[in-house]
C-alpha cells in the first residue's frame, strides 16, 4: 500500500510528451499505479487512451477528484517528458495540491523541485519527500571505463532507434519479459528515467550523467548486473538516435557497452527526424543497419513503430521489410516480441 500513485500528465495524455506516463501505465514493479490525472481524457480508462487495451486504470479530471476516489495514495509522479525536461508552469497547481495532501512528488524532468523554495517548505511542513530522478549524481559516485566489460560472456544486445520517441524502452521491456516465458534469464539496463520508475535496478540516466563518465557508468551498470543476476541477455535500453541532430546517441552503447547485437526500431512512415523537416530526412533503415554494422555491431531484429499505420498496413510493412532485410520483424504492441526469442537462443 505504501508505493500507491497517481500519475500527472497537464493534459498530455494522449501525446507523446506523456511517453513517461505510457511506459508507467504498461507497467512498473516500483511503484502501484491507481490513476491518472489529464483533464481532456477524464473517464476514460488511460489504457484505452494509450493503446486501445483496457487496464482498470481511471483517468481523473483533478487532483482533488482522483484522491478522492483512491486513497490513500503516497506519491504523485510528474509523468510528462518535455523537450528540455522543462516543467510546465501549469503543473505547479497540481504538485501544490499533491503536496497539501500529503503526497511526495516523482520528479523525472530536468527541471528539479527541490530547487524550488516554496515547494521544499511545503513538503518539509507536510513531512513528505520531494524526488528529483534526473539530479545527477555526485562525482565521488560516477566510474570511468576500464575494460571490464569485455569480460562479460553472456550477449549484449543494444534496443535503439532510428529516431527518438519510437518505443525502445518499451520493446526491451517486452523482449525482457518474453525471454522470461521461455527460460532466458533477460535483464534490462536502463538508460532513462522512466526505466527506473519502472524499477531497473541496473542502469543510469544518460542525459543527466556527465560526459566523461557516461561510457563508466554503462559499463558498470552491465559488469554488475551481469556478475550479480548471472544474466543469460543484457539489453540496452537506446536513447535518441545515431542520426538524431537534436541528440546524436548510440555509438557508446556499440563501442564502450560492447553491444555486439542489435535490435533496431523504426517507424515506416515517420520520414523527419522528431517530426520536423528542418532537422532532416530520416535516411533508409538499410542506411542505418549498415551504420551499425560499421560499428562492429550486427541488427538481428528490426521492430516496427506503426504509428500512423492501418492494421493492414502494418502488416504489410512487416512482410516487405522481412522480403527486404531477411531478419525477423517484430510488431511489439500488435504481436509481441516472442519470434525473436529463436535467434536469441542461437547466441
């Protein structure tokens, strides 16, 4: 009862800004989901909002409203993702509210609560905790590289992207829990923050870790995981993309993690990156597995993004793209992810 929360959206349900909230609402074994708060899908069930798959998960209109009906309730989690990881003035009636009622705020944005006055005072007269996920952490706790990672023997296998926002955390998690079902210990290494509101154990937030010491901490996080789980798979949750103007990543996960493995995830219809054509076209996914394989790192698996796509056309894209590449081709959120569980084998 203890780890029961809401999750705060301004109203971004229904958009990608909410992706911290779609990653929660398919799951987390760190915190008891209850609700939502996003005023403009009020009533609906959030995972009918999210993917048309119903989850016993009400969407509230107010704070107010949703404590109201689910307490009691500890935390409220900031499940938006904004570019920059600013927050939204139009949340901070809602925190204070959280707050007043007794709740500690999940804070995973740039933008850190408890470099606001007002807030710390209110959550140190409420004796509740305000939670910072992205605030980096202290130099004496950040390792630099040292090679330890090659002696892992078990495959590494990095989920990227060819753009950001496509569902990289979610495929690995899918593949994580598919491998379970079929006797292969799979531990996931995140790289976000949403995947440590999901519970990971092992892993780091990339883009709060300081350059020097990014490469160190993705190896650790995989020399311990592998040492202390015995894993039998190491994913790498990607983030961004190689080719991303905004935030060019990947080459760490290839070249410092030594994800000799791929699984390549790409939407067919998304054509620039982030949806703007100022930032450029997205170049061919035959483009990309060729830049990977630059890297020494070979895609054994492509999954789709369907976004935009019919039933029948997602399909479609499945079959010509396994005509084109060869590979399996993966349609996580309509299929699952279990046909690539053959080739993890063959590892």
């Amino acid at each position: 009862m203890n780890n029961r929360a809401i999750l705060l959206t301004d109203g971004l349900l229904s958009t990608p800004n909410a992706k911290t909230a779609h990653g929660l609402i398919r799951g987390t074994e760190r915190y008891t989901v209850v609700g939502v708060v996003d005023a403009p899908t009020a009533g609906q069930d959030a995972g009918m909002v999210l993917d048309g798959q119903p989850r016993n998960l009400p969407v509230f209109a107010s704070v107010d409203e949703a404590l109201t009906q689910l307490a009691p309730l500890t935390y409220a989690i900031v499940a938006i993702a904004t570019n920059g990881g600013i927050l939204p003035t139009s949340m901070l009636d809602d925190i204070t509210r959280c707050l007043e009622r007794g709740l500690s705020i999940v804070n995973g944005l740039h933008e850190f609560l408890n470099d606001k006055p007002e807030l710390v005072a209110l959550a140190k007269q409420q004796g509740v905790e305000l939670i910072d996920v992205r605030r980096p952490k202290p130099r004496t706790e950040l390792h630099f590289w040292t090679g330890a990672v090659r002696q892992i023997t078990s495959p590494i296998i990095a989920v990227m992207g060819t753009d950001c926002a496509l569902g990289k955390r979610t495929t690995a998690r899918l593949i994580r829990e598919a491998c379970g079902r079929y006797g292969l210990n799979a531990q996931m290494i995140y790289t976000g923050q949403t995947g440590w509101l999901q519970g990971g154990n092992y892993g780091f937030v990339f883009d709060s870790t300081l350059n020097d010491f990014v490469s160190g901490e993705l190896e650790h996080a995989l020399v311990s995981c592998w040492r202390e789980t015995g894993a039998d798979v190491l994913l790498i949750e990607g983030q961004a993309a190689l080719r991303n103007p905004s935030g060019p990543c990947g080459s760490e996960f290839l070249v410092s993690g030594n994800a000799r493995y791929v699984v390549l995830v790409h939407a067919p219809k998304r054509t620039y990156y982030d949806h703007d054509p100022a930032w450029g076209e997205i170049p061919s996914i035959e483009s990309e597995i060729a830049l990977i394989r630059a890297y020494g790192s070979t895609v054994i698996a492509v999954a789709l993004n369907t976004e935009d796509c019919t039933t029948d056309e997602a399909y479609q894209f499945q079959k010509a793209y396994r005509e084109r590449l060869g590979i399996p081709i993966l349609l996580p959120l309509q299929d699952g992810v279990d046909a690539i569980i053959p080739v993890l084998k063959s590892l």
